[in-house]
C-alpha cells in the first residue's frame, strides 16, 4: 500500500483528500459519509487532521487506522508537535506502526492558547523537524536516542507542511529547504487560489531539492471556496494564505448563496483542472464538506 503511495508521490498522478474527525466517540460517520459518496475510488490517499485549532476532536492515528481498514486505502496520520514531547511522539509512532499506520504528516500545530480546553497548555518541545528527525531514526532501526528496537518498525513515509504565500518567498524556500533537509518526502502546502502562486512553489521546490540532492515532492494544497466570506476569511485570519481579489470581487457580484456556490466552485474547479495539467499533485482541504469533494473529482 505505501510502496504504491510512494511511487505515484514520485512519478505519477497523486490526490488526496483531508477529513477531520469530528468532537465525537466515533470516527465511522466520516467513513461511512465517504463510503457513500464514492470518494475512496477516486482518491489516492486519504489523511486524518490533529486536534486542528487545538480544538479537541478524535484521534487522528486511530482515524486513520479506522480508514485504512475500511478502504485498503493510505491514510496521512497527522501529528502535531503542540501535544506530545518525544516520548510519547515515539511512542505513538510504535503503536500506530503495528496498526499499519506508516504515513505521517509532521505539524508543529495550532497554539494551545485557541483551544476549547480552557486550560491546556502546549507542549511544543520542539517544531516538526523533530518530529522528521524521529521518522528518520525509526526507518534506521532505532530510536531517537539511537538505540536499537527488539523489533525494528515497518518505513514509515514522512510528510511536513509549508505556507503557500509570503511577500518574500525567500522565506518559504527556507522553511521548504529545512523540512527536506530533514527528511519529509512530500511538502504540502497550504491552500493555493492562483496558478502563478503554484508555479513559484515548484522552483522553490525545485531549489530546495537541488542545494540537498533530494527529490522531495510538492503537494499542492486546494481548498474549494463557495462562500464569500469563507474567502474573506482566509484571506484576511490565516497566514500563509493568499486569496487573489478576483475571487473576492467575483464572490462579492454574487445573486444569492446558490449563485455564490456556483462561482467559487467553476474557479475552484478550472484552478484544480489547470494545477492538475501543470502538476498532478494535489490535496484537497474540504472542511469536510465531501460532497463538493466528489462534485469537483467527478
């Protein structure tokens, strides 16, 4: 399963799709939801956010176990450096390797101080290249301390994150070039609204590989838009992203909410099919509003 993962990440056509589990004891309503939407056969990969916002949800390792198990699909189990030191990081990865869990997006995570757990705190011992230098110590056969396990774990395949927009892209290169540099096999950006955006990504990309003689890949991060004010938002609150003002101005002439979804999704859907032609790497960042998922890939 993760060998196919790697493979099309590297040399062929690559989708996936980002579900975030819910406030909830069961993370079977999101299969089922998927199940019935017919998205498993449409994607190649799925993923499992953690705790995003630091709000509390269900646990992203055992939702992606849940997944695998349903669809035979892989899943990106993300792990967020905002809850556990590198014990229990190490730990967790053990545990989620014998369940079949060998994909893992390494975040450092949203600050504690926007949680819904009044008085939680952040861990944060370190930032998500930690989190790298882990997985790379596990797919060498020990742990981080360089000991070696009775059982060595099964390769685990890292992933990490970058923002998609800066006024000085130097600052993206950077980030991209230190999250290589420790070993993340895939990049995923943050959402992109603009081609021209997606092209500067792939030099910096290309770059980064370049000065450490890596082939790390870049996941384009696509989120549909059918509201104003979902634009307005990331555009205004969420760093790292930029929403180009033709989005925001077409979004604004709109009728009604049915005329509004209407033109986000024809530009969300010709940014998808114009990325897809430039480079078919992409992950969808739906909110888990799925059901736009299955119209924009049908």
């Amino acid at each position: 399963m993760f060998d196919a993962l790697e493979a099309k990440l590297k040399n062929g056509r690559y989708v996936s799709l980002e579900t975030t589990p819910s406030h909830s004891a069961s993370f079977a309503p999101v299969i089922d939801t998927l199940e019935a939407l017919g998205l498993p056969e449409r994607v190649d990969a799925f993923s499992t956010t953690d705790n995003p916002l630091a709000k509390l949800k269900y646990n992203a390792l055992f939702a992606a176990a849940l997944m695998q198990q349903r669809f035979g699909k892989p899943v990106l189990a993300t792990m967020s450096m905002r809850d556990r030191n590198r014990i229990a990081l190490q730990s967790d990865l053990l545990g989620a390797n014998e369940a079949g869990v060998r994909a893992i997006l390494a975040l450092t995570g949203d600050p504690a101080k926007n949680s819904d757990q009044r008085e939680a705190k952040g861990v944060f011992e370190s930032d998500s290249t930690l989190l790298l230098d882990i997985i790379a110590a596990f797919n060498a056969g020990t742990d981080l301390e360089g000991k070696a396990f009775t059982v060595a774990p099964q390769p685990i395949l890292p992933f990490a994150v970058v923002n998609s927009f800066a006024r000085n892209p130097k600052s993206l290169y950077k980030k991209m070039a230190k999250k290589v540099e420790h070993g993340a096999q895939g990049i995923i950006t943050q959402p992109v609204f603009d081609l021209d955006n997606a092209k500067v990504l792939l030099e910096l990309m290309e770059d980064a590989n370049r000065r450490h003689g890596t082939s790390a890949q870049l996941v384009l991060g696509l989120f549909p838009i059918t509201k104003l004010r979902t634009a307005q938002f990331l555009d205004a609150h969420v760093p790292g992203i930029h929403v180009p003002p033709s989005w925001l101005e077409a979004l604004g002439g709109a009728k009604d909410a049915d005329d509004a979804y209407k033109i986000g999704f024809d530009l969300s859907k010709q940014l998808f099919d114009d990325i897809m032609a430039l480079h078919p790497k992409v992950h969808l960042m739906m909110a888990n509003q799925f059901e736009v998922a299955a119209e924009l890939l049908a």
